[in-house]
C-alpha cells in the first residue's frame, strides 16, 4: 500500500508542477482523479465457480493471485492533455497513467498507460451541422496506445489486454444535399494470461472498413445507408475458432436532430457471418443500433440505446448480443446533476463444434448457450468549484445463465474527486 501512496503523491507534485500554459506551440493543461470503488465480483462470476477456480491444478491459473471474490479498488488517474490549432487542422492528445490499487486482492495491482491523439479537419461540423464552412471535405483520424483491465461479465473473468487502435473517417459533400464517406478503426489486443479459464485468451486483431452514402435532408439532418465489412482474426494459434470470421452488415438509417427535443442516430440493418472454419455454418441476424436523447426541459433530458450485434471474443467463441437501456439525466441545481438507468440484454454464445467445456459428457456436444442480464444504477455529479468535481454512483446487475448455472448479481458502489488543472 505505501508504495502506491508514494506513487499518487509523486504523480501530483508532476501533475500540478505543469500547471496551464498557452502559447505558440498550442494549449497544455493537466487532470487527476482519485476514484475508489467497491466490486462484489471483482472476477464477474459466481461464487461457487470462483471457489472451484481458486481449487483449481490448472498450469495456467495461478491460485494465490485469487484472494477474494470481491474488493476495494483505489485508482488514480494523472494525465497531461494537449490543443492546438492549424489552419484547418485540429490536434488533440493525452498522456497519462492508471494507477490501481486492489486492497483485497494485492497482486492484481496495477500500473497502465492511458493515452491518445486525435486529428480533426474542419472541426465546424461538430456543432452538429452536416455541411462544412470552410471545405466540401471532412476528416479525422485517432490512435489510441494503453492496457485495458477489468471484469467481464460476459466472459467470466478478470480480463487483461494491451491494445493498439487506429481509425480514419472521411465524409465528402458533393452538393448541398448529397455526401458520401468511409472510414475504418484497425485494432490489435495483446491479452495476458488467463487469471480464472483454463483456456488461453487469444491475441485477436478486427479490421472494419466502411462505406456510407448521404442524403442531406437539413443541415442538421442525414439519412444514410451503411454497407461495413469486418474482419477479426486470431493470432499465435491453429486450433479451431470462431474468432477467425468475415462479418458482412449493410443498414440504413438516420442521424441528426429530429425536433425540437428529439435528437441522436437510429438504424436497422442485417448482418452475416462468414466463419473461417470449414465445419462452422454461417450465421446471420437483424442488427439495430439506437442512441436517442429526448430534452423534456431545461433541466431534465432521458436517453434510449438499443443495439443488435455480432462480436468475435478472445475465447473463440462468437457472440451476438441484443442489448435495451433507458437513462434519465435531472440537473437538481447548477452545481448537482442526478442520473439513473435500466438496462437488459441476452447474449447468445456459439463455440466451435469441437468445443470442450471441460465435460465428459459436454464435450463435443455443446455448440451455443445463453446469458441474460439485467440492471438499474444511480449517481450523482456535484461541481465544487472551477476545478474540481465529485461523484459518486451504484449499480446492479443480475445475470441469468439458465438452470445449469442460475441467476447471481453483481454490485458496484464508487466514489470519485476529478480536478482540471
């Protein structure tokens, strides 16, 4: 514990001795936060499975790093963050660290990069307008560099990657009611060893490449269609996986402010996937994706997502999921903003026809299963001064994996103190 108290007190002295500065070679400034938290299920399964882990003479789990199935997390996050503006080009970056300490479970400790670069071309179609001021052309690029560490209910497990991600939109307005764009988001997770599975996580990259065509309804209104093609790929493996797959969607939809109160983006589409395995048929589906936000007044908003999709995972095992949300946002003075939610979803799995589920009497047999989730959550956002910012939440989740495994929940209690510096 001391070292990770040495560790803040040093971060702080570096992150407040940058300070603000603006001058020729654009705007530096700094952040911190201190967040602690509470976890039931720091490993995102249930208790009897984290008990028979923890028993477990797997090669690849190490028992001792399993102490306790919930804890108490402290983080801290520093960060040095970067502006600047060229002609037309808008540079943004961060660099920082994440520092976590696990009080239950000491050697789950932690220290992670946190960083990234985004380059904006005609930052004006921000202010949610569809046509440019300054050029019939728009474009961004972004990179992001960091290790990502945390539960997964969907997997089972205390998930640990490094990753690398690229991405490159472009839109081009030929006229004042029609554009056409593309763009693509290259991703690369190098995972760690496993934690709680006897089965390796898999290093897997994606590759989607995207096309859309315009129709400008408004300057704060488009009506599109999408055509994407992804492609995920497991590395350093022969064995055979779903993760190995050609994913082919097309959809149309609307994006843009709808009225007065009504704005966000809304499509439909259908999707297939073509397996890389001989033996694995391929599946398809209607996938959705909704994100509205309804402004009741001035104080009060609520938002509503919906999404439908196939994912690839580490495991080997292909997902596709159907999740629905409704939030509620109330500013209670100028200072103290309240929000809440409620959440469900189901997650069908697939795994390869040879999968063994570490059953005699599953093994072979077992090629899908389900889970369902549901939660609620609540927090609040206080604004201390110019500053800094607190807040605090909790959340719930039960998940359901039918009558072989039954239902458990998860609880997430946090409290967190921000400052922009």
């Amino acid at each position: 514990m001391k070292p990770f108290i040495y560790f803040i007190g040093l971060s702080l002295v570096l992150t407040f001795s940058y300070g603000l500065y603006e001058g020729k070679v654009g705007r530096i400034d700094a952040s911190a936060a201190l967040k602690l938290s509470y976890d039931s299920l720091v490993f995102g399964m249930p208790s009897n499975e984290f008990e028979a882990v923890k028993k477990s003479k797997s090669s690849l789990i190490n028992p001792d790093r399993l102490e306790s199935e919930d804890d108490f997390i402290l983080t801290f996050s520093p960060a040095v963050h970067f502006t600047n503006k060229l002609g037309l080009f808008k540079i943004t970056g961060s660099a920082g660290v994440q520092i976590s300490q696990y009080l239950l479970n000491g050697d789950l400790s932690n220290i992670v990069p946190t960083t990234s670069l985004s380059i904006d071309f005609d930052d004006t179609l921000a202010l949610k307008k569809r046509i440019s001021n300054n050029a019939k052309i728009r474009f961004e690029t972004t990179f992001d560099l960091g290790q990502n560490i945390g539960a997964s209910v969907l997997e089972q497990d205390l998930i640990s990657y490094t990753y690398i991600s690229a991405g490159l939109n472009v839109r081009y307005n030929h006229s004042s009611k029609f554009g056409v764009g593309g763009g693509t988001s290259y991703s690369y997770r190098f995972y760690q060893s496993a934690n709680t599975d006897d089965s390796p996580n898999l290093d897997f990259s994606t590759l989607p490449l995207s096309f859309r065509a315009f129709y400008i309804y408004s300057e704060k209104l488009d009506f599109f269609t999408n055509y994407t093609f992804s492609k995920s790929k497991a590395h350093g493996t022969s064995q055979n996986n779903l993760t190995d797959a050609n994913n082919h969607s097309i959809s149309i939809g609307a994006d843009g402010v709808y009225s007065s109160k009504f704005s966000g983006s809304v499509s439909l589409g259908y999707s297939v996937v073509d397996y890389v395995s001989s033996n694995q048929a391929n599946q398809d589906n209607l996938i959705t994706s909704v994100a509205l936000t309804w402004k009741h007044n001035s104080k009060t908003s609520s938002n509503y997502s919906l999404s439908r999709a196939f994912s690839p995972t580490a495991q080997g095992f292909s997902t596709f999921s159907t999740s629905l949300r409704a939030g509620l946002s109330h500013r209670f003075t100028d200072t103290l903003t309240g929000t809440s939610y409620l959440s469900a979803g189901i997650t069908d799995y697939t795994y390869p026809q040879d999968f063994d589920q570490n059953s005699d009497e599953s093994q072979g047999k077992v090629d899908s299963s389900s889970m369902k989730t549901y939660g609620f959550g609540f927090g609040v956002n206080k604004k201390i001064n110019r500053t800094f910012t607190s807040s605090g939440g909790y959340d719930f989740t039960l998940m359901d994996k039918g009558t072989s495994v039954g239902s458990y929940g998860r609880h997430l209690v946090h409290a967190e103190i921000m400052g922009r510096f």
